[in-house]
C-alpha cells in the first residue's frame, strides 16, 4: 500500500494545458508563413475566405507580427487565470488579502483618504435633499464623497498581482520577476491601444544588466533589441516571443513548487474530497456506497477522487523529495474513519 502526493497544483496543470504548446503552435504558424512569403502557399479552392495579397512578403510579416501579438496576450492571460484559480480554490494561499488581489477582486486605496468633520456630513445631506431629482448628479457626489474619506475601490493591476503571487513564494530569479513584468507591459500596450505605460526603468536597466544571461540561456535572446522593439510599440519577433514564453514557464514552476512546499498535504487532500463531493447531487448516497464496501476498495475510490485534484500514487522509483506527501497510514486512516465522521470531516450534511 503506497502513500499519495501532488506534483503541483491543479492551476499549474490549467495553466500548462493552456500555454504549454504556445511555443510549438507559434511555430506552426510561422513555419505556413513562410511557404506565404516565398509564394508557394495557394488556397484550398474550399476554404471559404478571401485571400489574394498583392504583396506576399509584406503579408507574411504582417501576419507574423499579428501571431507573435496574439501568443503574447495568450500566454498572459493564462498566467492571470493561474493566479485567479490559486486564490479561488480557498486551499493554496491562506493569506486572505493577498488571495483577494490574486483573485482580482475589488481592493480599497486609502493613501490619499481625508479625515471626516461633522461638517462634511451635514454638507453631503444638504447636497442629497438638493439632489434629489437629478441622480447622475447625485451618485456622482456620494461616489466623491465615499472616495475621498473611505478610499477608492479599484482592481488590482495585473502587475500588483504578480508582485504579490511573487511574495507568496520563492525561487524566482531576479531577472526572471523582471522579465514577466515585462512581457506583461508589452502585452497591455497591444491590447489597450492608448496604453501609454511604459515598465519601469529599474526594471529596464536590470534586464540590460542580465544581457548576458538571457543571451546564453534563451536562444541568444538579444535584451537591447527586444526593448527597442517595445519601446518602439512594435510586436515582438519570434525569439523574442519564444522567450519570454520560456520564462514564464520558469516562473510559474517555480512559483508553484514553492507554494506546494509550503501547503499540509492531509489539508489538501481533505479539501479535494470537499471539492470533489460538492459538485455531486448525491453526496450522502456516494458516502453510503463507498462505505458499503471493503476498506481497501473505498480508500482506492477516496484516492481516485483526490486523483483530480492533482494527487499520484507513490510508485517505487518515483521522486526521491515529493513536494507535498501524504503517508500510507495517513490515507488509511481516512478511509477507515466510521461514515459519520467522514461526512463531518467532508462538510456534507446528513439528509437521511
């Protein structure tokens, strides 16, 4: 009888199933553009578009800079779902004001907050009775108002939120943090066309700095090249794309390797049966088929269950440091719980 463990989290998994080809996909589209540039690309007589560029070459580059483009936004937005799906699943990041960024949800800014006088407040209540046959007007008032003594409610950036996924883990290169912050300004500027923000030029200065690093490790991934591009707003190139693609993969591994160290694997596998037995109408009545069973048969349906969650059988010849690991014994135990307690442990509500 063998122990379980989870490799990584379910988003890592989500974001590897959504950005893990965008390399390979990319270069598909490249390598048809390029039989588009040399001319001997033709349409299928049943593809119903039209397509007949006076141009071929110019085409191609354009249609190249479009893919590298797209990849950009896709691979950033998978890195915003990664961060989303850690802080909803309510398991993997126990700081609750920093899940609440990752999740995206509305946060309160009170930097520039003024204090409140008796005064105010009667103004405000003269301002309401004044109002009160104009609502524009007065929404606009008590919106101002709440602003201005109680905070502004604003999302956080999507830099914000990867600087906070950053402080929840470790293991990150520098030049790496940088990088991501990076492709995730070039990204906005693609996608919000009057975008005018820029990265910082600490940020800038420190990706110079590294030149050589991203030079040997990354495809010969020229850094001076790549920024003059940004700054020129225009798309990244192929290596350049193919790159920062690599890093982010980097990032998020490591990330969520330190996430998973950080986590108690029976809290874990506790709430991927919660997870798994709340998305069933007949909770109690699986709980009850599954206890009318031997021990052994339940505890390989329990760890089946926890199999979607991300948790493996320990095999002989697996990793020698499992991140997160939950013993033989501690599996057992579980399923050899009387069906009561299991129920309680599992948040279901006896109906019968």
């Amino acid at each position: 009888m063998n122990g379980i463990w989870v490799e990584r989290t379910p988003a890592a998994k989500r974001f590897r199933d959504r950005a893990g080809f965008a390399n390979s996909r990319l270069n598909t589209i490249v390598v048809g553009l390029e039989a588009v540039k040399a001319g001997t690309a033709t349409k299928p007589a049943d593809l119903a578009v039209y397509w007949n560029p006076k141009d071929v070459k110019s085409a191609a580059e354009w249609a190249r800079g479009y893919a590298t483009s797209a990849v950009m936004v896709y691979v950033v937005d998978a890195l915003d779902t990664y961060m989303s799906d850690l802080a909803l699943s309510g398991t993997w990041i126990t700081n609750q004001a920093k899940a609440s960024i990752l999740a995206n949800e509305f946060q309160t800014d009170v930097t520039e907050v003024q204090s409140l006088l008796p005064s105010m407040v009667t103004q405000l209540a003269d301002n309401i009775v004044a109002l009160t046959n104009s609502h524009d007007e007065l929404e606009r008032n008590l919106r101002d108002f709440t602003a201005r003594h109680f905070g502004r409610r604003k999302r956080p950036s999507m830099p914000m939120r990867f600087s906070t996924l950053l402080e929840l883990a470790s293991g990150v290169l520098p030049q790496y943090r940088d990088a991501i912050h990076f492709l995730i300004s070039w990204r906005n500027r693609h996608v919000h066309g009057r975008s005018s923000g820029r990265v910082s030029n600490a940020i800038l200065s420190e990706l110079n700095n590294n030149a050589d690093y991203f030079y040997e490790n990354h495809s010969h991934l020229i850094v001076d090249r790549m920024i003059k591009n940004y700054n020129a707003n225009g798309s990244p190139t192929l290596k350049e794309v193919s790159s920062l693609i690599s890093v982010l993969h980097r990032v998020v591994s490591a990330v969520d390797k330190s996430i998973v160290n950080q986590a108690d694997a029976k809290v874990v596998f506790i709430d991927a049966l919660k997870s798994d037995f709340a998305q069933l109408d007949d909770a109690e009545q699986r709980v009850k088929d599954y206890w009318g069973k031997d021990v052994a048969r339940r505890r390989m349906k329990l760890v089946a269950m926890a199999g979607k969650f991300g948790f493996r059988e320990v095999v002989e010849g697996g990793p020698d440091q499992m991140p997160l690991h939950l013993s033989a014994d501690e599996v057992q135990a579980i399923s050899e719980l009387p069906r009561d307690d299991f129920l309680e442990l599992v948040g279901i509500k006896r109906l019968s």
